[in-house]
C-alpha cells in the first residue's frame, strides 16, 4: 500500500515538514469558492491511503472544506483516509454548561468520525471524557503529546537546573508532569476560576519557593490569553525569575503573545499547530513517528 499527504494551501509549510519527514510528496487540496459563498474542493491524484493534514483552528469553515474533501478523496480512489488534524477543535465543550448548548465535542467527533479511517491529533482537550477511542468508537485513533516536541527543544536549548514547571490549572496537570519528569525538574498546579471567556482567577495553593527561580509555565491551548497571563502575573507578583511560556495550541496568535511578554513572559514558545502562532517548536516529527510503523510508507514519489 502506498500514501499520499494532501494539506489544504493555508498549511502548506507545516505539511511541508511532515512530507520531508516521511519523504513524500505534497498533493495539495484547492480550493474554489463560488460567488454565492458555497465552495468546492479539488483533491489531485490520491494513494490508496490518503493522508490529509488540517490543523483546524478558527475551525467553522475548514470543517466543512474538510469533510467535502473526504469525500473527495474517497471518490477519487482513496480506500483509507487518514486525518491530520494537530490541533481538534471543540474539545472544550464536552458537556451542557448552560440550558440550551449542545455538546459541541460530540458532534464534531461524530462528524469527522464518519468521514476518516484514522485520527492522529496532539493534545487534544479531553477534560471529562476519558479518551479518544471513547470519542471516535469507529476509528482509530492516536493522541500525541506537544510536551515530547517541547522536551526535544528544550534538550537542545536547557533551561536551568532550578526550573520550576507551572500549569495554570488542574487540567494542564498531565502536560506539567511530562514535561517536569522527563527533564528532571520540580513541578507545580495552580487553582483557576473562570469568570468569563477572557477573565479568570488564579489562586497557588501550596507553591514552592519561586523568588528568584527561573519558571516555565506550560498550558495545551492559549486562546485569549486571559489564563497564561493571570499565571504569569501571579509569578510576577511573587518575584519569580525569568518566566519561559509553552503552549501546544496557541490559537490567539501574535496578539497574545504581546499580552503575555507584556504581563511579564520573558519568553512565549509554541508548537507549529496553529498557523501564525510562534512556531519554533515544529511536529513534524512527531507526526511522522505516529504514521511510521503504522501506515505503510512506501512513499508517493510521483
Ligand atoms: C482550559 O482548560 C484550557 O486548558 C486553557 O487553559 C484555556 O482554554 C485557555 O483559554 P484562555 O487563553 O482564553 O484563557
């Protein structure tokens, strides 16, 4: 069996790296939008497994683009798709919070369910549901760890010794032990309370000695900003020392980086998941170790 790795123009460079990772070739997806606002897919020549890479932040048009270019593929010859989607949107919400919402995350995972083969996706929000296979029973799927990419990074640029590793709140627990674990330092959680979609509380039960230490403070997404830099404030507050931020997703771009080096981030590093987001800490590797082993890589030379 041979592949083919399909990206959408707008993720070209991110592809880009994965397809000289695997030592493929890109197939480009365009796209025509038509005057009335509808759009149309043109998937080029497909393997028998197709891989399509879509990150899908800011995600209510890349869904519908993305499903039409399943079928797309299917129709073309594609016998097993396989979706690249590093960062999965609507994960957050995975319950009712208010009378009247939907279950967001249910939905899109039923969508996308039924449209791939295959799911490959780097920390995906998964607060109160326990796993991906719970979320997609018909596919299989593989959840990556933005915190392997971020330690690869960081075993090329340390930090010191004395770091301390900060997650904002409870959820971002898993990601702060990886990382505090794998590079040997000492790690803390702090306690959040959202007031609204920008505004949150952050309270720091049982901190260690910060005065002075080098922090890294680590979160899966940045989307206002709003958690990341009540966190760095605090530390600010408590004269910690050069205070490195790391997130997977960081959604909210250049302008949140500002925010976060204006509360007193001496450094904001992410993943290359979201487009226009810092970046230096690319995927492609980790991408391409998921599909090695897995999928068949007698590469599409063509
Ligand atoms: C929520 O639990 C997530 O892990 C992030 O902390 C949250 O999505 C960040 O959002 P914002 O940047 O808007 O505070």
């Amino acid at each position: 069996m041979t592949l083919s790795l399909h990206p959408f123009r707008d993720d070209a460079p991110e592809a880009l790296r994965l397809a000289n990772a695997l030592k493929v070739q890109l197939a480009l997806i365009d796209v025509h939008r038509f005057p009335d606002g509808e759009i149309t897919p043109r998937v080029s020549a497909t393997r028998p497994t197709a891989i399509v890479y879509r990150s899908l932040h800011a995600p209510n048009g890349k869904l519908i683009e993305l499903l039409l270019s399943a079928d797309a593929l299917r129709r073309n010859g594609a016998t097993r798709l396989v979706l690249i989607a590093p960062y999965l949107p609507y994960m957050r919400q995975d319950a009712v919070f208010r009378q009247g919402e939907p279950i967001s995350q249910r939905v899109i995972a039923q969508l996308l369910g039924a449209a791939f083969d295959r799911i490959i996706t780097v920390d995906p929000h998964l607060h109160r549901t326990p796993s991906l296979a719970e979320l997609f029973p018909t596919c299989k799927t593989t959840r990556l760890f933005g915190a392997d990419a971020l330690i690869s990074h960081l075993r090329a640029s340390p930090l010191p010794v004395n770091t301390l590793v900060v997650g904002p709140d409870v959820e971002s627990g898993p990601l702060v032990r990886r990382i505090a674990e794998k590079l040997g330092f000492e790690h803390a959680t702090l306690t959040k309370q959202r007031q609204g979609d920008a505004r949150v509380e952050i309270s720091m039960p049982d901190m260690p000695p910060t005065e002075g230490r080098p922090v890294l403070v680590v979160d899966d997404i940045c989307s206002t900003g709003g958690t990341l830099c009540a966190a760095v404030s605090r530390l600010k507050a408590l004269h910690a020392g050069p205070i490195t931020v790391f997130v997977t997703h960081l959604l909210g771009g250049a302008p949140v980086v500002g925010q976060l080096r204006q509360a007193g981030a001496a450094s904001v590093i992410s993943t290359d998941a979201c487009a226009g987001a810092t970046g230096i800490v690319h995927l492609a590797g980790l991408l391409a170790g998921a599909l090695e082993g897995s999928e068949t890589l007698t590469a599409d030379q063509a």
